[in-house]
C-alpha cells in the first residue's frame, strides 16, 4: 500500500504534517496516520488565539478503535481551526492533507520547521 | 507466550487485514474500515471469523448436571438442537466468564467459552466432575474446530446459497447440522451482534472452504465489538472480570439467565443477592457533549467519583457515543444526567435504557 506524502509539506516522526504559506503553518495528520487509525470520530482542537508549543501535544484525534495525541510542529499561536472537523471528522480520512487539516499557527521561529522530515525522510520513516 | 492463530490466519494475511491480539490469538480487527463493517452487518451481511471461541465438548450419563452445576442457567431444560446462554459463577456468583451451551443434535453437549478461557474451563470441568464423582468427558476441542458467524439481516440468503438446504426453519437460539459446500456443519442461529444470524461451528480443516462460500463482507473483531456494544451484550474479561472487576448476573443485567431452582456453584451466593438486591448496576450512557467515552473513564456525579466505564466507542449506527458502567442504582433510571471524565474535562452523559440499538 502507498501513501499519500505532497513534497509541499514537512513532517513530524508522530504523522503530522506542516504546510508553510507566508508567516502561517497549516497543521494536520498524515494519510498514513488516518489509514492506521481507521474511521476517525472525534478531533479535539485548541481555540484561535490559544498558543501551542513545537513538539508539544495540542489536540487529540479519536476514531473508533483508538485515542491518539497530535503533536505541534512548530510553536506560535493558533490562527485558524478546522471547525468543519467537528461536525465531519471523516474529512481527515477522507482528505487529510486538504479538507482534513486541522490548525493554522503564525510562524514564530523558521528554525523549527528545518528540524522536521523531508517527504522522503518521512517516506523511508514509514515503508 | 507465542499467539495462538486461528485455522483462517494465512487466509487473512492474504487479504490485508489488520491484526491484534486477543485472548491470547492472533485475529483480524479490520479488514476494510470499522465503519464499512458495521454497516454491512446493520443493513445486508457480515461474516466474522470468531474461531478464537472455545469448543469444549461434555459427553457421558452425567454431562447435563455436571454443566447444570458448573453454570447459572436449567441446562436439564435443554432438548437436542437447543442452546442457552449462562453464567459461569465462582461460590461468590461473580461470573467467570459467560458463555452459549448448544445441546448437539445428537445428544451431548458442546459449550464455547469465550477467547483464551477454554484451557481454565475445560480444567474447571474435569476438577469437578472429579469431586462430584460424576460419569462424563470433558474435551477441549477449540484448536479443532473453526467458528465462523453470518450475521445481518441477510444472513441467511447468504447462508444458503452456500447450504445443501434451507437454514430458515433453525429458529433463535436453536442449532441443526446442514451442508454447507460439502463440509458437516452444526448452524446456530445465535450472534453477538443484535441482527439475526447463525453461528458455524465444524472442522478447522474445512475452515477455507466455508469462509470462502459465504458470500459477504468480510468483518473484524472491531465491528464485533461496535455491533455487541449497541446491541447492549457484555464483553468478558471487559465488563466483568472475576480479577478486576467482579461482578454477578444480576449486576450485569443478565439475571435471566440464573435458575435458582437449579444447584450450581454460586447458587447459594446469587440466592442471598437476588433476596436483598444489588447496589449497583450496569447502565447503558448516552453523551450528550462532544467527546467518546472509553474502557476505564471516571462516571462522576457533581465532582464524585460514582462508577467507571467499562466499554465505551463512537456508535456508528447511531451516530452518537456509548457506553456500559456499573453505577449505584439510584443514578440507573434512564434520563438521569451524569458526567463522563474524558481526559479530565467533565462531559455530560445520559443513563440510557438497554440495549442501544435493536432491530
């Protein structure tokens, strides 16, 4: 089975990816991710305005076997949150890269995203 | 210790299914998404591989009283082609485990315990045929037979396409031999979904053949366990486990399956329970704020601390999350407004009548 992995994105060795436009980071969880976790039915996000933390838990992803943490790929506050999520987490099996992403954060500090995984860092993380 | 692997394992592999552990086996949860599963169950036909159940087989003069009083239920009750659901109880009546007593068609009795507990069940039996000086044998013949369950409310079209004759006629809880593409097969029509269906039980050899035969989709142990958990059914070891989380019948809400008029071990026990009545007992809940409620979640109400929840998941049928918890019976009734801590934040659950779905 092959995965989705866009070379427009950096990732997380925890599955999620992050996504640069001009000062802010789109957030979400990988395909891998998704497929391992089956349906998903349930996301918990922060709020606009709250602050996350690089490497640091924000939110949590439930489908129906499992409860999984999602983690911050870089620190800043939150700008935006994927509210659609809410009433139809199916988006994040569905389009996890697109519709299925989860958060925006301002950009405070470039050095951290260097340290994610390339796509085919990632690739080679999960074959 | 290495997994036990059902007689389908390789079959499995090959298509792509998931695996875990349970009850010490190696068994497909997914094999295409938990959702896609369950729904096939609910609206056409699922097939399960539940070879991982126990098959112990009690034959000889005394076989009915020595399960009469090894289990809670009048297993003297039970005619050629019948099956009863009971409780195994120690001398305090808290269940071991639960388990389905098919009296075969042509006289002895076959009883399946539930995944991992066959090798204490079969011990328990010989133990105490032993001390009751009793005429019977006892086998444990789960490494030799293959269970496989069609359930759904096309189950039993997609029975017969693959049987010499019609399987209609078996009514619930009632079992007959058929052919099933050839292969000898005892056909159950029980489950553990909360749709009609039957159960097959027959050589683990023939296991390929059958499974192949049946026409339908292929369903993990994670749907088993979403359908079981709406249809309001106990999972052993989960719900109630004579370790961690002793329980009687009449807590679990299965006090239908104890005959008191019956001796059995734990009798005496559930006798004095069912005279002064149970302080807590499981209740179906409902939540009402967002959030999925799982195994070991705090049930609070105004700040205490009054239950925990034992099963719990997102109810693909209904849409809403669900759970069982043994609470004091005064917060039982439902409509009864609870709090279910998830991950510490408190959200509001309501006491739901039992079961959650039925068809």
């Amino acid at each position: 089975m092959s995965f989705e992995i866009p070379n427009d994105c950096r990732y997380m060795e925890t599955h999620e990816w992050a996504r640069r436009d001009g000062d802010t980071v789109r957030v979400g969880i990988t395909d891998f991710a998704q497929d391992e976790l089956g349906d998903v039915v349930f996301v918990e996000l922060p709020s606009v305005g709250d602050d996350v933390e690089h490497e640091a838990e924000f939110g949590v992803v439930e489908s129906i076997k499992a409860v999984s943490d999602i983690y911050a790929p870089v620190s800043g506050t939150v700008t935006a949150v994927n509210e659609a999520l809410f009433d139809a987490p199916e988006l994040v099996n569905e389009d996890p890269f697109g519709d299925g992403w989860m958060i925006d954060i301002e950009l405070s500090d470039e050095g951290e995203l260097d340290v994610l995984l390339a796509p085919e860092e990632y690739e080679s993380q999960i074959a | 210790m290495s997994l036990r692997t059902p007689p389908l394992g390789p079959t499995h592999a090959e298509a792509g299914a998931t695996l875990t552990e349970f009850g010490g086996w190696e068994m497909p949860v997914e094999f295409d998404s938990i959702r896609t599963e369950h729904e096939a169950v609910r609206e056409a036909a699922g097939k399960f591989d539940v070879s991982h159940m126990g098959e112990i087989v009690v034959s000889g003069p005394d076989a009915a009283e020595l399960l009469d009083r090894l289990t809670t239920n009048d297993v003297t009750a039970l005619e050629p082609g019948d099956a009863q659901y009971a409780a195994i109880t120690d001398e305090d009546g808290h269940m071991i485990d639960d388990t389905v007593i098919y009296r075969r068609p042509e006289g002895d009795y076959l009883f399946v315990p539930n995944a991992g507990h066959d090798e204490d069940a079969h011990e328990r039996w010989e133990t105490h045929r032993d001390a009751w000086e009793l005429e019977a044998t006892v086998e444990n013949e789960t490494e030799s037979y293959a269970m496989i369950a069609v359930q759904g409310p096309d189950a039993s079209d997609v029975l017969e396409d693959a049987t010499d004759a019609a399987v209609d006629d078996i009514s619930r809880f009632s079992a007959a031999y058929r052919d099933v593409v050839g292969v000898d097969a005892l056909v159950a029509r029980t489950g553990y979904t909360g749709e009609d269906g039957f159960e097959l039980l027959f050589d683990a050899d023939d296991a390929e053949a059958v499974w192949t035969a049946l026409d339908c989709q292929p369903c993990g142990l994670g749907s088993r366990d979403t359908l079981r958990l709406e249809a309001g059914f106990l999972l052993s070891g989960q719900d109630f486990n004579v370790e961690s989380n002793p329980r009687n019948p009449y807590e679990a809400g299965i006090g239908f399956v104890v005959d008191l008029e019956t001796e059995f071990v734990g009798r005496d026990a559930l006798a004095r329970v069912n005279e002064a009545g149970v302080d807590e007992r499981i209740a179906g809940l409902t939540l009402l704020d967002r959030g999925v409620a799982r195994h070991g979640y705090e049930v609070a109400v105004d700040g205490t601390p009054v239950g925990e929840v034992t099963s719990g998941t997102m109810s693909p049928t209904l849409g809403e999350a669900i759970a069982l918890a043994y609470l004091p019976v005064e917060y039982t009734e439902p409509g009864t407004e609870v709090d279910v801590l998830v991950r510490g934040n408190e959200k509001r659950a309501e006491v739901t009548g039992l079961p959650f779905y039925s068809r």
